[in-house]
C-alpha cells in the first residue's frame, strides 16, 4: 500500500510536467551575452512553470530561419522584421509570419568612434570610412537613411566599407583603418571593456524606435493557440526582470547553460565585471521604461514599423508602403506578458549567489 501511494504521489507531480507544450525555439545568431535573459528564464524555471518544454535551436541568419518558421518547424523564432516587411510588397507572397513580442525594443546598432576622435554627430562623418559587416547587412540601409537625414550623400560623401567580424573589424577599428564601426551593441560595449575607450555617436530619435530581433511565429499558432505564446512571452519576462534585479547571477547562469561564454583566462572577478557591463548594455534596449512592476513588455511601436518601411522604400527594396501592418505584427498578448507576481520573481533572482 505504501508502494503503491508513493507512485500515486509520483503520478500526481509528474502530471503537469506531462501536460507541458513542446516549444521549438529558433534563434538567427550564435550563443551570446545578448540572449542572457532566455538563459535566466531556462534556468530558473520560467518556461516548465508556464508549462514549457523548451528546445532551442540556433540558424545562420534571419533567411535561415524565416521558413522554418512558416514551415511550422520553428514554433517561436527570434528574426529581424525585414524580410517579413519585404515579402509583403506588391508582387510576392506573404511570409505567414506575425511577430508578437518587441524584444529588441531599441535600434541597436551603434555607430562608434574612439574617444579621442573629433567626429561627434553624424554630420562630422562627411569624408570619413564607416566599418560595416558587410554591404549586405540588415543595418546598412538605415546607416544610410540616418546619413541622408543628416545631410551627407551616403554613396558619395562617405565611405562604407565592409570589415567583417570580430578581431578583423576590431583591429581595423583600432588602427585607424576606418573612422567609425558600425556594428551592433554588443560588438562596442566588448571593445569598450577590453580596454579601448569609445565614443556612441547619437542617432535621431526616430529611428531609435525601429525594432530589432523580436518575437515572431506563424500566424496560424498566433490565431489558434494564443495562450502558448502568452504563456512563451510570460517565461521570457520573467528572466528580463530577473536579468535586471541580478544581473551577476544572470551572467553566471548564462555561463552555466553556456559554459563556451565563460572567459577562460585572466582575472575572475575582471571577468563577471566586464560580462555584466556588456550583458546591461544590451538589456538596456530590451527594457520598457518605467516601473518594473507596471510596464508594458513587448509592446511594439507603429512608427517604429513606418521608419522602417520608408526606409526600405528609399533604399529602392520596397515598392509598396501602405503595407497590412497588422498582419505583420500584434500587440494582442501584450496584457498577459507581465502577469507574475514580479516581487516574487525579483525576489527569487536577489537570493542567488
């Protein structure tokens, strides 16, 4: 009897780890300090307490990912919004693809200088070399939309050139090679930490609203089964504020699920210090303003969609303007991402060690 009432009580835990969703996460980039929130949600549980199972899955690109989302491979993807924008245009079919939750709330990519440089807006850039990724990168077009605003001829009055990443783009960055980097946030605050003093060139305001990689999935799971994305975006909350209350922890946890992230030499404690600097940094784009307890997380900004859609039509890659905005994203779940109890949560994130 004994026997049998212990697997009674096994049975009865065990039933809401059953009843769990099967979620396939598909990101467009590698590993990073930048994913640090998703990493604090997995490890503390956020995800299984809102009846997750999660599997992530990491792709080449944001053109990687995109069809498997529409295939429906991908339950949850982390894209940039271009290419859904584009395929929206007059003459191509649509991408069944909505975004639901504005993650990268702030345009995140930087242009920079050493801090010893003369160049202090974006007008003092008239003549100089800008250091991209490359000529094909997602953020080229609106380098070149905030160039012409501020009065420069982005084909003829500077010159931008393609670097590539890490140590290469550093180097040259370092050396003199190029004036500015224009990379994204994350790239800088490294470069910054490792000893090199720079400078964040201020953009116009209206582009600091364009949204970076966020939330998407296929518009079918958006419309038939809302309650798991509520459930995706709640877990995911739950780690930014966790993220922000410890924020050593959150680096350490990341290393944790991550243990290629953990710097191998120098001092440990140089070490947290720089990646906690890097991993604010980029939170700092992430998080809505005002109260922790009262903001609105996830919400998506229309002017945001409407810059960058003129810029893509000034960039000769869109025809059409008047584009469905609402079939390309929704603010619809936002009411539910912020339902926790938050004191509970910031709570449980201060008493790691």
């Amino acid at each position: 009897m004994r026997w049998f009432a212990a697997l009674a009580a096994m049975l009865v835990l065990a039933g809401p780890a059953l009843a769990r969703d099967r979620v396939t996460y598909g990101t467009a980039s590698r590993v990073g300090l930048a994913n640090s929130a998703m990493y604090m949600a997995e490890v503390m549980g956020f995800f299984r307490e809102n009846d997750i199972d999660l599997t992530t899955v990491q792709f080449d690109g944001t053109g990687v990912l995109l069809p498997q989302i529409a295939n429906r491979q991908i339950t949850v993807g982390y894209p940039i919004p271009d290419l859904v924008i584009l395929s929206h245009d007059t003459g191509r079919d649509p991408l069944p693809i909505q975004f639901f939750y504005n993650v990268t709330r702030q345009y995140n990519w930087e242009i920079v200088v050493l801090e010893n440089s003369p160049i202090r807006t974006l007008a003092d850039l008239r003549g100089k070399r800008i250091g991209v990724i490359s000529l094909s990168t997602g953020n080229v077009p609106v380098t070149r939309a905030m160039l012409r605003e501020a009065g420069i001829d982005p084909q003829r009055g500077v010159e931008i050139i393609p670097v590539g990443q890490g140590p290469a783009a550093v180097n040259a960055f370092r050396s003199g090679q190029i004036d500015a980097l224009n990379q994204f946030d994350v790239v800088h605050s490294q470069i910054a930490v490792s000893g090199t003093p720079i400078r964040r060139i201020p953009v116009p305001e209206k582009y600091r609203a364009i949204s970076g990689n966020s939330f998407a999935a296929h518009a079918d799971t958006i419309r038939n089964n809302p309650d798991l994305l509520r459930r995706f975006g709640r877990a995911y909350t739950m780690g930014l504020v966790a993220c922000e209350a410890n924020p050593q922890a959150c680096v350490r946890l990341s290393w944790q699920l991550h243990p290629t992230l953990r710097p191998t030499g120098g001092d440990a404690q140089r070490n947290l210090a720089d990646a906690v600097r890097i991993m604010l940094d980029n939170l700092a784009y992430k998080l809505p303003a005002g109260d922790v307890r009262s903001r609105r997380w996830g919400d998506f900004e229309e002017a945001g969609w409407r810059t960058n859609i003129e810029i893509l039509q000034e960039n000769g890659q869109l025809r059409r303007t008047d584009l469905p905005l609402d079939s390309i994203y929704t603010n619809a779940l936002v009411p539910d991402f912020g339902r926790f109890d938050v004191n509970a949560v910031i709570a449980r994130a201060r008493a790691l060690q």
